[in-house]
C-alpha cells in the first residue's frame, strides 16, 4: 500500500445495481491505510454515500497512480496553485514533504467556511514549515493570475516545480500564463 505524494485513486461503490466511481487524492496515510481528500457535495452521490456507508457495503479501491510526484531527493521547491478542493494535493506535500523541502502554497477558495484544509495549511505556515499566500474570493473578487504569480516563487528565475489544481478554468488559465516560463 505504499503511495507517494500527488498520487491519487479510484474508488467505487455499488450503488442500486451499477458501479459508481470517483477519484480522490491520497493525502496521508501509512503501510495499512490511505487518507483520501474527499469533499461531500450536495447532491454528490459518491461523497454522500461514502459519508454514510457502513463497513458491510461493497466498494473497490484502485492502485494509487499519477504523475504530479515531488521526489523526495530533488532540491527545487515545490509551488502548488490549487482552488477549492483542488487543494488536496498541497495537503499530501505538506503532509509529507514538510521539513524535507521547501513548499510553497498558493490556496483560492471562496470563504473560510468552505476551505478545505485551511487550519492544518495554517498551523503549518505558522510552524514556518510551509509559506502559504491565501486568497479569499468571497472577500476579494475574481483574483488577478497575472498579479498573483508575482507571489508565488522566492524568484520566478529559480527552478521550481509547479502543481496546478483546482476548476478546469483555474487550470487552464494558470497553465496557459505558466507554458512560457518553462524552461
């Protein structure tokens, strides 16, 4: 059972008669048990049941798989853009990799209620274990990607490695910015 940092996995349940399945994040976990990020959302069949089910009812869990994996003996500092509950990711890092490199969190959410993760990302930004840049939507507006970016590395001209997680949209506009600095 062993996993790795950015891995995720597929789980499914029987529901009324056909499969029902879901990828969730691990974001902790030992030799005998993965910890999965999982948002409960309302009208969410999966989360919902998952919330409910008792230890007799029938579900099938994959193979960790992914490709967003930090290596544990690389020196370049990882920067996690993540929105909503694209934030597990950063979670399994911080969970993981705290005090091995130097993690870098940038978290878009829309109110504090609704932040998955938010007091554990602060409590580690507090322990100096990882720098974190929040952003409030709820509080803010919209945020501006391009004035954001200039927040999210020590210097945009050291190596980094830069996880991209949230809304299709999120994605694709940080992608689209970030496709240039590649190098």
């Amino acid at each position: 059972l062993a996993w790795r940092v950015g891995e995720h996995l597929l789980v499914e349940a029987l529901l009324e008669g056909r499969w029902v399945g879901r990828t969730y994040t691990i974001t902790g976990g030992d030799e005998d048990h993965y910890t999965l990020g999982v948002k409960l959302e309302p009208g969410g069949i999966l989360s919902n049941w998952l919330a409910t089910a008792k230890p007799t009812d029938l579900v099938r869990i994959g193979s960790p798989e992914g490709d967003l994996l930090p290596q544990l003996d690389d020196e370049r500092s990882p920067s996690y853009l993540v929105a909503g509950i694209g934030v597990t990711p950063a979670i399994a890092a911080v969970r993981r990799l705290r005090n091995r490199r130097q993690l870098i969190i940038s978290y878009s959410y829309r109110g504090e209620a609704a932040a998955a993760y938010l007091s554990e990302l602060r409590h580690a930004a507090a322990a100096d274990e990882i720098v974190l840049h929040e952003y409030d939507s709820s509080e803010h507006g919209r945020l501006d990607a391009q004035a954001w970016l200039k927040t999210l590395t020590p210097k945009l001209s050291d190596p980094c490695e830069v996880v991209v997680c949230g809304p299709a949209s999120f994605n694709a506009r940080w992608l689209e910015m970030l496709t240039p600095l590649e190098g």
